[in-house]
C-alpha cells in the first residue's frame, strides 16, 4: 500500500522534530557552567546552542530515519498486522 506525498511530508515532519528535540541537549553549556553569568539572564541559559548545526544533523539524521523505515515499508515489514502481532494486540 503505497502513501500519498503529504502523507511522506508530515512523517518526515514528525520524524524531524523527534529527532531535533533528542540533539537539542548535545554540546550546550550553560552560563553557570562556564562561569560567565549575566545580569538579568537565567544561569541554565545556553552560551552557543549552535542551532543552525543541530538543525543541518536533524535533517541528516531523519532522512536516514525516514529512508530506512519507508524501505522496511515497502518490503512489508512496517505493516498494522506485523506490528500488533508483535507487540501482543490483537488485530
């Protein structure tokens, strides 16, 4: 059974800001941790996020998400019946 292209996108879509929230966290430091605080900023404050870099790896790190679980797709191994099968719930 094959998908319509808006069904791709919003996939892609959630696969995208899953993954994006998982980097979000990787090589932060906070003002507090460096030792330079500002006045009237919050100390957990992030110095550099680098969101440019999370957001190119984001895309990355999706489309290989995406490309793999859409070939487990189309050779059937992503289908509602195997799914519930394994997971024990009737279908």
């Amino acid at each position: 059974m094959a998908y319509t292209i808006s069904t791709a996108i919003a996939i892609y879509f959630v696969i995208w800001w899953i993954v994006l929230f998982v980097t979000l966290p990787f090589g932060v430091k906070s003002q507090s941790e460096q030792g330079g605080d500002l006045a009237g900023t919050d100390p957990g404050a992030p110095i550099l996020p680098r969101l440019g870099r999370k957001m190119l790896w984001t895309t990355i790190i999706s489309a290989v998400i995406y490309g793999v679980m859409s070939y487990l797709y189309g050779l059937g191994y992503l289908n509602i019946e195997r799914i519930s099968k394994t997971l024990g719930f009737p279908f």
